[in-house]
C-alpha cells in the first residue's frame, strides 16, 4: 500500500513538472512571437519607410541641382540647399541600422566619409574641366562613383554651403556644379540601392528599379525579409533575439560614435577638424538626428512622437518584460536627445563649449542604459 501510495506522489509530481515545462514552454513561445513581431515592425516601420524617404529626397535634391544648373539663381540654389537639408535628415536617422546594406555593400564609407578633403578637390577641379571636356567628365563620374572622401553628403556641402549659408551662385564655376549634378546622382543611386535592399527591387517604384539596373546595382541581398524571418533557414540572424539585440547594438554604434568621435574628438582635442557637417553648420541637428535614429528604431517608426513608444514596438516589448530597464532606457534617450539639442550652435565654432561635454556624458549614460536592457534579451 506504502509502495502504491509512492508511486501515486511520484506520478503527481511528474505530472505537475509537465504541465509547469508545459506552460513554460508556452510563455517563452508568446515572448518569442512578440519579439517577433517587434522585429517586424522595426524593419516595416522604421527601416523601409527612412531609406524611402531618404531616395525620394534624393531625387528631388537630384531634380534642383539640374534646374539650378540650367538657371543658376540665387533662389534655385537655396532650394538645393534645403533638400541637401531634408535628405541628409533621413540618412542620419538611418545610422542607428548601419548593419545590412549600408555597410554591406560600403554605402556608408561612399556617402558619408568627413572631413571632406578639400586639397584633393581643388586640385580636381583646376586639372579636369568635366563642363567642357567629354574626357574630363568622364574622369569626374569616376571619382564619384568609386571614391569616398570626394563624393557624397559632404562633397555637395562643401560645393553649395559656405559659412552655414548657401553660396552665392554666381560663385559656382561650370565646373562644380557638373560635380554636384554627379554627386547628387550617384547618391540617388545608393539611396535607391538600400530601400530595395530591405523592401525587395520589386517593392520600389519603376523609376528606382531603372536606375538600379541601368547601373547595375540591383541588391543581392534582401536584409528586410532575412530580419522579418530571424530563427529561420536562410537568415543571417539565426534567432529572433539575435535580431532584436542588433537593433540594441545599432544604436549603441551610433551613440558611441556621436559621443566620442562625432562630439568628442574636437571636443578633447583629439581632433579639432574631425567636425562633421562644418560649411552646413549642421553639426548639431547630425547628432541629434542619430540620437533620433536610436528613436525611431527602438520605439516602433518615424511616426513616433514625445515618450511613448508605439505597441508592439521592441521598446514595448521590454517594457512588459524588464519595466525597470526598459524605463531607464527610455528616460536617458530623452536627456541624451534634450542634452545634444542644447549644445551651443555653430558646433564648428563652440566644440570646446562645457554643454559638448554634458552631451557626451547624457550619451555615454543612455549606451549603459541600453547595455543592460540588452542583458534582459539575451
């Protein structure tokens, strides 16, 4: 009877044990199909939409820069200027996911090496005439198309900007403005090439799908569905929280980089021209446009406004699964961004300014902020 009476414990606990696994088994496939589904909304509604934006500015910038050559007003070169403005916008919101196409395929290094050199520049523009010579302009388009520190954001800058104003354009010889009309156009062609990384080719408009192949720059990867489908046979994120901790790690990239490279070099005087953004003076709204990144990457979209991040969002995840972390993440981004938006303007001219230094250390508080939230992930 003893013996029976044993066995009917033993079989109770077992039984107890299976069904906790059980319902253990049934939280962690939950947790999973909402991290999931975080992942999913970060490349649905913050990855696609920003390197859309980012091409569709391009194009319009594109467009300004042809009719500014064709009439070279005062008026046509402004408006060069201010799309300049709105398209380098959506390329810093886009460097909290530098990871993919963007470093994949050395788009980065193409479109945004600073400081720009302008020795080699000037040298470039007094040996070759691309306005004038088939030859010349030849020698131009591929420099642009294969170098970096002569091409992209800062090459137009330094062309169209001059003391965080536009240039007078009577001051644009032939000669340059052939050199922003090339520039402009191959950063169409990489804006065009990261959206169709992550949306598909067959997800982007006809006139971007031409361009792709035209040059043929048609992505061979498909960075959105690989992320979309992490945990799956033929991702490169091999589970779906690898996935959501290199949404984490892109924007402790970028944070780190504005805290101690983009404001910290010239701040310590590490290196007093390593200032991004200078003929623009468009410094500060750089840095705060990556702090935004971090942003939109975190709380679900461009479409996210004030504290609150949007349901189902890799930051509303957290919230339900580590409040404390998750709320201490979220108050740092808001004083690294308040922080970074007080610095003293011109930044080229108030580097060595103390509210650099308050903004450095807002942004190291939010990278540990980050760090351990991470930990909650893995």
């Amino acid at each position: 009877m003893k013996q029976k009476f044993r066995s009917i414990i033993a079989l109770a606990m077992v039984a107890t044990v299976f069904v906790a696994c059980k319902d253990d088994e049934e939280d962690d496939n939950k947790l999973n199909s909402e991290l999931q589904t975080a992942n999913e909304m970060f490349v649905n509604q913050t990855v696609i939409p920003t390197y859309k934006g980012l091409a569709d500015e391009c194009a319009k910038m594109q467009d300004a820069i042809d009719a500014f050559a064709a009439d070279k007003s005062d008026a046509k070169l402004k408006t060069v200027c201010d799309l300049w403005k709105t398209s380098r916008q959506y390329w810093e919101w886009s460097e909290a996911f530098l990871f993919g196409a963007a470093s994949g395929y050395g788009i980065d290094p193409h479109i945004d090496t600073w400081p720009f050199d302008v020795t080699v520049f000037d040298n470039l523009m007094s040996k070759y005439h691309p306005a004038t010579s088939e030859d010349d302009a030849a020698v131009i388009d591929q420099n642009v198309a294969t170098g970096q520190n002569l091409t992209g954001f800062h090459a137009l800058e330094y062309v169209i900007f001059r003391n965080g104003q536009p240039r007078a354009a009577a001051d644009l010889t032939a000669d340059e403005v052939y050199y922003c009309q090339a520039v402009a156009a191959d950063l169409f062609l990489s804006a065009c090439r990261l959206e169709a990384a992550w949306a598909g080719t067959e997800n982007v408009t006809a006139a971007k799908a031409k361009v792709l192949e035209d040059n043929e720059m048609e992505p061979d990867d498909f960075f959105g569905e690989e992320f979309r489908t992490a945990g799956n046979a033929g991702s490169r994120w091999k589970t779906v929280e690898l996935a959501a901790i290199q949404i984490i790690e892109g924007c402790q990239d970028i944070i780190d980089e504005v805290a101690h490279s983009k404001i910290g070099a010239p701040h310590t005087g590490e290196d007093a021209n390593y200032i991004e953004s200078p003929n623009a003076q468009n410094s500060i709204q750089d840095f705060y446009d990556n702090v935004m990144s971090c942003k939109h990457a975190l709380y679900g979209g461009l479409s996210v406004s004030g504290a609150v991040p949007a349901e189902k969002s890799l930051m509303a995840y957290l919230q339900s699964v580590a409040a404390s972390e998750a709320n201490a993440a979220m108050s740092a981004l808001e004083t690294a961004l308040d922080k970074v938006n007080k610095m003293k303007r011109p930044f080229v001219l108030n580097y060595t300014d103390a509210s650099a230094g308050e903004a450095i250390k807002a942004l190291e508080d939010l990278d540990e902020a980050l760090d351990a939230l991470k930990g909650k992930i893995e």
